[in-house]
C-alpha cells in the first residue's frame, strides 16, 4: 500500500472512530421521532384552527383592521406554514442519513427566526394587555416596548452567534449548545417575569380599588400566569439537557409555533 493510501486509510478510520456510520436502528430513531414530533404539532394547529375557525370568521375576519388582529392572523397562520415547510424539509432533504452541515445550519436558522417571530408576536400581544390595563399609561408604554425592543435585539444577536458556533454530524444533530444561547433562555424568561409581574401588581391596585374581580382582570392574570409557567418550564427542561448532552432543537422548534398560536 502506498504511502498517500494508507494516509487516506488512517484518516478514514480516525473519522469513522468519531463519528461511526449508524447502525438500523441509530438511523431510523432519530429522524423517526424528529418527524412524529413535527407531525404532531403540524396535527394540532390545523385540529385548532378547524374547531375554532367559526369562531375566527366571526371575531376576527369581520372584526375592524387593528394591530391585535393581524398579529392574530400572523401568527396562526405562519406558524402553520413553519410546521408544513418543517414536515416538508423533514420528509425530503432532512430524512437522509448523511445531511451536509450547510443545509443543517440552514435548517436551524429557519427555525429559530420562526420562533423569534412567534415570539415577539406574543410579546406585543401581551405587552399591549398590559398597556391597556395601567389605561394607557405613556411611562408603561416606554418601558414595555423598550422590553421588546431590547429583548428581540439580544434575541437576534444570540441566535445569529449561536447558529455560527454550533456543530452539527451526519444527522443534523448537535452534540452541545454554545454559552451565548443561555441569553436566549434568560432574555425569554425575564420578559415574561416582567410582564407577569407588571400584571400581579396592577391587580393588587386593582384589588386596593375594588375592581380586581372584573373579568378582563383575573383573565390576563390567568392567561399570563400559564405563559410565564409554560415558558419557564420549557426553558428549564429543555437548557439543561442542551447543554449536558445534546441540542434538541427537532424536539423544541416542532412545539414552540404550536404553543405561541394556543
């Protein structure tokens, strides 16, 4: 064997002693439950949107243009087309076994300008109950779009670095989350503490004036408490297991559109 042969030889076993050709089962598992994850959510948008599409003629197709309305309609109905493309992109260029890198920082990428889409759709929604609640308050209003301004600042900017540091193999699996990506689970959790907060407290004004039992009250109290819990419970589960074993993002991005429209 000639010398430039058996270079290649070594440097094929050194690659395949890293990173080993995937066996039946190892194949099959990871883009079986990627799919069955993408499908579900995909399932449950469109069940959604058919049970209260009676309801979304009435309420909001007729209703008056306003900036609550078409950040309704954006959001139900880009996060369906983010769960289509997904299940379109998982069933054709994903499903192979060897996905070249490009195409996997291509894929992430996607993903998490969708979610950060979805994600500031909510946060003007529930930045704009809370500025109706303190009766338009100009002082509320500064400080909460100056929230959402700067949280979807350092949103994009984590994303954008976090895409660059990652690594991906064969399957468009990531074996470690960078560091900069914690500020995306901090900067979430944080905006929605404040919003929770900014809600607890005016319903105990509320409650000092007699009128904390009004109805719009105890729903945004309901409403934002189950989002606050919601997101904390995702980041907690999901930023540990990122960084001690791998980057689920197949798992989260399948339900971070279906979450946000619920």
């Amino acid at each position: 064997m000639t010398e430039p042969r058996r270079r290649r030889h070594s440097n094929l076993n050194l690659y395949n002693d890293i990173n080993p050709p995937p066996t039946g089962t190892q194949m099959d598992s990871p883009h079986f439950f990627r799919n069955c994850s993408c499908l579900a959510a995909l399932t449950c948008l469109i069940w959604d949107s058919l049970l209260t599409c009676h309801h979304e003629y009435q309420y909001i197709w007729k209703s008056h243009s306003s900036t609550v309305k078409w950040i309704y309609l954006f959001s139900r109905y880009f996060a369906i087309a983010v769960q289509t493309a997904n299940s379109a992109m998982l069933a054709g260029p994903l499903g192979h076994i060897h996905i070249r890198p490009r195409l996997c920082s291509a894929w992430f990428g996607f993903q998490m300008a969708s979610a950060m889409s979805l994600m500031t759709a909510l946060e003007i929604v529930l930045a704009l109950r809370v500025y109706a609640l303190y009766h338009e308050s100009r002082s509320i209003g500064i400080l909460l779009a100056t929230v959402v301004t700067v949280g979807s600042i350092v949103f994009i900017f984590s994303a954008a670095r976090t895409i660059r540091l990652l690594r991906f193999d064969s399957r468009c699996n990531s074996p470690e989350a960078p560091r900069v990506s914690l500020f995306l689970s901090t900067t979430v959790v944080l905006i929605q503490a404040m919003m929770w907060m900014l809600t607890v407290y005016r319903r105990k004004i509320a409650k000092r004036d007699g009128w904390d039992r009004a109805p719009i009250v105890r729903l945004m109290l309901r409403d934002g408490s189950w989002i606050f819990v919601g997101m904390s419970v995702i980041v907690a589960t999901v930023t540990p297991y990122s960084f001690a074993i791998r980057v689920v993002a197949h798992v989260t991005f399948s339900r971070v559109p279906k979450n946000f429209v619920f």
